[in-house]
C-alpha cells in the first residue's frame, strides 16, 4: 500500500523541482506535471481498491517516529479514500481541461495547481489540527493566486475578496485552535475529541469552539458569509471555478466533518439551521441570476449548505447514524461530479448569459450532458442525490424533524424552477446566430468521464437502497438505454424495437400483476403500444424520443406493481422527468414544459413529504401497504401524497399547467398525455383509496 506522505512529498518536491527543468521545454515540464498527478490518482485508487476489496485496515503514519500529540499524523481509510480518489480525479482531469489556459498562464499556474491539490489531499488526510490550519493555508493560497493570475478586473477584484474573506477566516481558525489546544493540551484531533475539551461550559472554551466553526462556515460559503464566493465563480475561468466549487469546498466540508465531533448538541443544531437556510436563501436568490456561472456559483453555495444541513441533523437528531453516512456520501459525490461537469461545459460554450445558451442546440453532445448533470443536481433517479435526498428526508420524517423537511423540499423545488429554466432556454431559446460550440477532445473526454462516472456512482447508491424487487424497479432505465443503441436508425426499426422491448416488458410485468392492477397496467403497456405505432407517420424523428417514450410508458407500468414506497416515487419520478423532456420538444413549449416541471415536482415532494409523515408513526416502514397504519396523521398523509396525483389527472385548481402543455407539446405526445399520462394519477388515487379509505 502507498505510503500517505508521499503525497506531499511528491507534491512539494515537484514545485520546487518544475521551475529548475523549465530550461528543458514546455513538453517536460508538461510530462512531469501530469506525471505527478497521475501518481496522486493512482495512489488514491489503490487505496480505494483495498479498503473496498481486499478490506485492508486503517492506514496511519506518524512523522519523526513519534505518535501523536508529539508527531503529526496522517490517516487514510475507507471514508479519506473515496474523497481522495473524487479529488484526485477531479485534479487530473482538471488539469488536462485547463492546459491550455496553464500553458498561457505559465509555469506558476502549474506550480499552483500542484500546491492547490496538495492542501486539498492534506486536508483530508491529516488528523491534526494544526496542520489542518497549514493545508488549509496551502489551500487558500495557491486559489487566490490561480484566480489572480487572470489579469482581468473582475478576476483580480474577486480573488482580493476571496483572500480577505479566507484571511478572516484563518484568523478565527487559528484563535480557536489556540485556545483548544491550551484546554485539551493536544492538537491531535482524535485525541482532542476524547478529552471532551468542549463539554466545558467555560465561556473561553465555547468562545473558541464558537471560532472554529465560524472559520468552516466562512470556508464553505455559508449564508449570510458568501457574497465574496459568488464574485469568485462568477469571474474565475470555469475550470477554476470547477475545482473550487468541487474540490475545494469538498476537502474543506470534510475537514468539518473530521472536527464536527468537537461541537456541542447547540452547534450540531446550529449546523442544521444554517446549512437548510442557505440551500433555501441560495436558490431562491439564483431565480434572478441570467448569467451562467454566477447562477451556478448560487447553486455550489445551496449544495455545500444541504451537505451541511445534513451533517448538522445527523449528529442533533440521530447521532451520526450509519444511514447519514449514506445519505452524506450520496449527496456530496452527486454534486461534486455533476457540478465540475457544469463548470467544464459553461467553459466550453463560453456564453455568458443563459438566454445565449440556445446555441447548445448545435452541439446535441453537449446538450445532452448538460440535461444529465442539471438532472443529477435535481436529484432524479438514478443519480445518487435521489438516494441520498430520500434517505435524508425519512430520517428526518422518523425523528419528527418537519421543519427540516419542510426547508429542504422547498429549496429543492426552487432549484429546479432556475435550472429547469435554464435548460429550457437552452432547448427551446430564441436562436442566436451564433457559432456552433466546438469543444476539443479533451474538453469532451473529461466532461463524458464524469458523467459516467455520475451514472455509475448512482447504480452503486440505488443497488445499496434498493434492497426489494431490485430489477422491477430499474427495468424502465434498461429498456430506454437500450433504445439509445438505436439512435441513427430509420424510424421503422426505432419504432420496432420500442414495440419489442414494451412486449417483453409486459410478459415479465404479467406474472405480477392481479385485480386492477392488471388492467391500469394494461393501459399502460398496450396504450403505449398503440401510441408507439402511431408515430410512424412521421418519417424522421430526433435523438432519444423513442428511448423517452418507452420510459415513460414503463415506469407508469412498474407504478401498477411496486410494492415498496421507494419503487414507487423512483418510477414516478422517472415518468415525471421523461414527461418533461418529451413536453420541452415542442416548438414553442419552453414555458409550459416549465410550468408541468413545477408542478409535477411540486406533487412529488408532497408526496415524499406524506411519506416521511408516515415515518413518525411506523418508523422504518417500506411498504405501500404500510400507508394502512398512518393512524391520527391519516389526513395529512393523504393530502400530501394525493397532490401528486392530483397534479397529474390536471384536477381543478392543479389544472394551471394543462392547456399550454397538451397546446404546445407535439401532436402525438398531446394524445399520451391525456389518455394514458393520466391515468396515472387515478391509479395513484386507487392505491390511497384503498390502503387509508376515505380521507
């Protein structure tokens, strides 16, 4: 196993060593920068592979051959591996999307680069907490100067802000560790933690533990402390911005996460309360936002205040349980990923404000990774924040957390209403006569990387949750991402295969099937059948239609057969998003495919909402059946979980969405809509009818 030291080892011998072999060529130089970060990945995934395969122990290394508190330690196990494995891919394939912006730069940008994945590696890996300070510094440092060293006004002014702000910053940082380590009489952060030095009521030592987490918040961008960050994403080049809002914030969360144990049951609360504030402030905020990367810096700051939400609710209401694990891990890789991707493509089309970014349409590549990443960010399945949002919103339902639920479902719907609306721009925006976006290969291999990398993570997460009828629930995406193999064919053999892969399809769901259930899925099938041979009166059809039909058709099937609360708001998750995406190809259908995201997911959250009120009165309940137990809360739950389906039979006072939709969207899609797309939000109203009776 590698050696953790060696990381900064290699980190800092390389920057003292690049600027010695520049006489050699800008090739060298080149090689071994990548070299360097090479070894990091391959480091980090060796570690992963053991701790994950081969089930190795912890890894702790001392320096000067002493232990702690006369050494500073270093430690990598399963949790310091995944995140170093995240960060170090992250900063290869940062690198390699910003050479060439690093060979206009400079050698120093290269130097920077390697001292800014040093700290982000140092901040996960060290166990002490003066040192944390040090990575930290590196951290900082090396981030002001790569903003910096784009001569631009507005990058200057940004990075100044950003320095003042990190200056503050590491000045409570450094007082409240001052003070702690004169209390506990260690700067080791395991051992601080055990000597349970901020049980102390002392006003200096609350004072100080009051100074350590200020400094965090500062760090990760918290509200009402953020305005600076916004001027950094905003005016940094994107691939900066990318490594910041991923890597930076990341590291910095984590080393929260390591210290976390230092706070009290007031700050644990307090944690809460500002993370859910500034998801919510965040996103409502980005509602104004046009331009691009300052809409997304919003949507970065809203992440890091959900993560931090979730951290704080894990300790004040359960106490660090294995599940927050889960749900902390599903959310943070969900935005690392997807929000590194944005960053890379908003570098790529290099349109600033949102209503240019209609030229996308030019580049159906690019389109599509766009609508993957934004769709990742929004938590839809099968992306790991879908795993995660639910695990979190349960907890917090059995705990009797409602407020929280309530906070974070309402920031959830407000950042769907931006960037929905952003990607509706892009689809369907006025025309631009602009040029075509042209990204190098490079730019699209490491783009498509993460994106794969987003899909895979989510199968992981969802294979972990989804414990019950496994291959029922996920049937849907198989049978769609095997009509995407189809693309490029005439319309006859789209059309064929789409009818094959339905009847299969059916014949599995069959045996399933009883009683009404039987007859909605049906509907389902057979309607979809028919509707699916209508269309080959067009002879030309674009990309992925088919494959977005037969989802929809499929998932509002499995709704006829599902069984467990999750199977069930997955699938109808899945027939909400591919409704959507179908509605948006309308010529003119931007706004009312807008509208029916808002609502559709509006009722969705309502319905997760009922379910984690149901959580209260049966904690751990999976099953739709379970809805049969909801007691005194019946009537909660049930107005909660039959706005959904409210929503989509277009009932009185929930219609708003309805004529635009049915008027703009294509012709055909119209007909599904409203014969069978219904149909699903009266079997919906079935199943609450008969499992809590009247309301």
């Amino acid at each position: 196993m590698v050696n953790p030291i060696f990381i900064p080892v290699a980190a800092l011998g390389m920057a003292f060593l690049l600027p010695v072999l520049e006489r050699f060529g800008r090739k060298t130089v080149n090689v071994l920068f990548f070299l360097t970060l090479g070894f990091f990945t391959a480091a980090s995934l060796i570690w992963l592979n053991d701790f994950f395969m081969a089930n190795s122990p912890v890894l702790r290394v001392f320096t000067a051959g002493f232990k702690p508190p006369l050494s500073i330690n270093l430690q990598v196990g399963s949790q310091e591996a995944m995140l170093l494995a995240a960060i170090n891919v992250l900063s290869l394939a940062g690198a390699f999307y910003l050479l060439p912006h690093l060979n206009v730069t400079g050698l120093k940008a290269r130097v920077l680069f390697l001292l800014f994945t040093l700290g982000m590696n140092g901040l996960v890996m060290t166990r002490d907490i003066f040192n944390l300070f040090v990575f930290l510094e590196i951290t900082s440092i090396a981030s002001y100067a790569l903003i910096g060293m784009d001569v631009r006004l507005k990058s200057l002014t940004a990075g100044f802000k950003y320095m003042i702000a990190g200056s503050l910053a590491s000045i409570f940082l450094l007082f409240g560790i001052i003070l702690l380590y004169q209390a506990s009489g260690t700067l080791n952060i395991d051992g601080m933690i055990a000597s349970g030095v901020t049980l102390n009521d002392s006003p200096l030592i609350q004072g100080a533990a009051f100074m350590l987490f200020l400094s965090l918040f500062i760090e990760m961008k918290q509200f009402p402390a953020n305005g600076w960050a916004l001027d950094v994403y905003q005016a940094a080049h994107p691939g900066i911005s990318a490594m910041i809002s991923a890597g930076s914030s990341g590291a910095i969360f984590f080393a929260l996460y390591k210290i976390f144990p230092l706070a009290g049951e007031n700050w644990y609360l307090a944690a809460a309360i500002t993370g859910s504030t500034t998801f919510v402030i965040s996103n409502l905020i980005a509602l104004r936002q046009r331009q691009v990367t300052r809409l997304l810096g919003y949507s970065s700051v809203g992440q890091m205040g959900l993560l931090l939400a979730a951290l704080g609710f894990g300790f004040y209401v359960n106490r660090g349980r294995d599940n927050y694990a889960f749900i902390l891990a599903a959310l943070f890789f969900n935005h690392f990923f997807a929000k590194a991707g944005l960053y890379w493509i908003a570098g790529i089309v290099k349109k600033e404000r949102i209503e240019e970014w209609s030229a996308l349409r030019r580049n159906p590549v690019l389109l599509f990774l766009t609508g993957l990443f934004i769709l990742a960010l929004l938590g839809a399945p099968p992306f790991a924040g879908f795993w995660g949002k639910w695990a979190l919103i349960m907890n917090l339902g059995r705990e009797d957390t409602f407020w929280g639920v309530a906070l974070l479902l309402f920031g959830s719907l407000l950042e769907a209403a931006f960037l929905l609306r952003w990607f509706g721009l892009a689809m369907r925006g006025a025309t631009h006569d602009d040029i075509q976006p042209s990204p190098a290969v490079r730019e699209i291999f490491v783009t498509g990387l993460f994106a794969l990398i987003s899909l895979t993570l989510g199968a992981r997460f969802g294979y972990m949750r989804l414990t019950a009828d496994l291959w029922t629930y996920v049937f849907p995406l198989i049978l769609a991402a095997i009509l995407f193999l189809f693309e490029g064919f005439s319309v006859y053999l789209r059309v064929m295969a789409s009818l094959v892969v339905m009847l299969f399809f059916g014949f599995y769901l069959y045996p399933l099937e009883q009683g009404l259930a039987f007859y909605f899925s049906l509907i389902f099938i057979g309607g979809g059948l028919l509707m699916l041979l209508a269309t080959l009166y067009q002879p030309r059809r674009s990309a992925g239609y088919y494959p977005l039909l037969v989802l929809m058709f499929s998932s509002m099937a499995v709704l006829t057969a599902s069984k467990t609360q999750l199977g069930f708001f997955m699938n109808w998750e899945l027939m909400t998003f591919s409704s959507y995406l179908l509605i948006i190809r309308g010529k003119k259908s931007r706004k009312a495919a807008w509208l029916y995201a808002l609502f559709s997911l509006g009722g969705a959250l309502a319905m997760l909402a009922g379910f984690s009120v149901l959580q209260l009165i049966r904690p751990g309940a999976e099953l739709l059946a379970d809805l049969a137990y909801a007691g005194e809360y019946g009537g909660v739950i049930f107005t909660l979980i039959s706005m959904a389906f409210l929503v989509k039979v277009a009932a009185l006072g929930w219609h708003i969405w309805a004529p635009d939709a049915y008027a703009e969207a294509e012709d055909d899609l119209t007909a599904m809509l409203s014969a069978i797309l219904s149909k699903a939000g009266i079997w919906g109203l079935l199943l609450l009818a008969v499992f809590m009776g009247a309301p």
